[in-house]
C-alpha cells in the first residue's frame, strides 16, 4: 500500500478550479517532484494535504487513514511535516528554539511540570535541546543555534526552516521550493543534504521546485501540474522531455 494515495483531488474557489482531478501515489522513500509552470496549482496541492484548505471532491490516504477534513495539527502529529515558499520563521527567537518549537508533537512532561518547572520537565527540555542541535548539525547551522532567526543569512533560513520540520518526526516531508533564492553552490549542498535526510531519516519526500537542475539531480518521479490539472506523471526523464511538458514552460 501506498504511503500517500491522493484520488481526484480538487478545490475551486467561486468558479476557479485551482486544482481539479488530482491523483498522485507516493511509495515509502519516495523522492517525487510536483512541478509546473506558475499558477499551476502546487502550493495549493501542499494546502489541501495539510489541512490548510479543506477539498471540494477527492479524497487524500496518508499511512492507511483518510486525512481529509483533518485539522492541521493532527495532520501533523500523524506525519506530514512541510516548509513553506514563503520563509514562516519566528524572526525574534533564536535559532535552536525555532526548532525547539518543531519538536512539539514528542512534548511527554505534564503542563503541570512545565508551570512549576519540576524535574521531568528539565530533564524532558534538556533532550530536546541535544535532539534540536543534533538537527541542526546536519544542515551545518548548529554553530548558529543562539543567533536570532532573522539575523540569518537567506540561504540558512531556508535550511532552518527544513529543520524545523523534521523535528516534527515526520514521515513524509513536504519542501516548498527549498532552493528558491539559493547561489548554485548552495543548491548543490541542498541536493546532497535533501538525499542525505531521505535515507538516514527514512522519509519520504514531494517537493515543489522550479530548479530543474536539483529536480533533474534528486527527483525520481514527476508530477506536473498546469492550469490546476495533471499534464504528465512519470519517471523523470520521461517527464522533463515531454512536448507538452516542455510547451507549457516556454510556450509555443
């Protein structure tokens, strides 16, 4: 069984089909790309799989359990973690606590422990710190833990906020454009890092990205969307020479 089967999914806002009839399965330890042009319908795919906008048809089946009309939050907790295309960090919290947040779902110390500060709780906080820099460890911004999230360089913010997600303990993971405003040195970091986390976190991942270069570099399969609706799935290099994949990109 697939870990995610998503059967004719859609949603039309007034008389917009923003997406219509989607159908994507994604196997455990899959790397799948979910491509196309802008305005094609991604970023909403992402909002209707988590909960942000509740569908208007279809239905979405993560690890056996029919997600749809689910809250975020549970969402969450069952195992999708997502970043997002536009940077949604606390600018105003340092960096490990960005992630300290992430680890919410794994809290086991009572509130009544965290008001009073009693032992469980310090003992419980104390590893969430060890677990939150052993993350950020692997996107090599440790040393950054103590400095404000907002003071940042672009290119580590992208990675904390990937962090942030997995410490969520995911099992499928949702990138919304990870390498939007990265150099091309920092993309192929990116690239190693992303295929580093699928295989020692034993994740799965679907990401949004308009680099062909990282989807050609990491993604196995494809989905492209246009206009709200599928025009091609498949193998990657099957997909990326498409004609219709192709006109879609650059026109006739």
């Amino acid at each position: 069984m697939a870990l995610l089967e998503v059967k004719e999914l859609g949603i039309t806002f007034g008389g917009l089909k923003a997406v219509d009839n989607l159908n994507l399965s994604l196997e455990k330890g899959d790397l799948y790309g979910l491509i196309g042009p802008n305005g094609a319908g991604k970023t909403t795919a992402f909002n209707l799989l988590t909960g942000v906008y509740k569908p208007t048809n279809g239905s979405f089946v993560f690890d056996g359990v029919n997600l749809v009309g689910k809250k975020p939050a549970d969402i969450s907790k069952m195992g999708i973690a997502r970043t997002f295309q536009n940077i949604r960090l606390f600018g105003n919290l340092s960096v490990i606590d960005n992630v300290k947040i992430g680890l919410h779902n794994q809290i086991k110390y009572s509130t009544f422990s965290g008001i009073f500060k009693l032992s469980n709780y310090f003992k419980k906080e104390k590893k969430f710190e060890e677990e939150a820099l052993r993350l950020l460890k692997v996107f090599d911004i440790d040393k950054d833990a103590d400095t404000l999230a907002k003071n940042l360089p672009y290119g580590k913010q992208r990675k904390l906020e990937i962090v942030r997600a997995m410490a969520t303990n995911p099992k499928l993971l949702l990138l919304d454009e990870p390498a939007a405003g990265m150099n091309p040195n920092e993309t192929i970091e990116l690239m190693n890092t992303i295929r580093y986390i699928r295989e020692n976190f034993d994740l799965t991942i679907l990401l949004i990205e308009h680099d062909m270069k990282l989807v050609s570099g990491i993604c196995e399969k494809l989905t492209v969307l246009n206009f709200g609706t599928v025009l091609a799935q498949g193998e990657t290099s099957q997909v990326l020479n498409d004609p219709e994949v192709i006109k879609a990109y650059i026109g006739e």
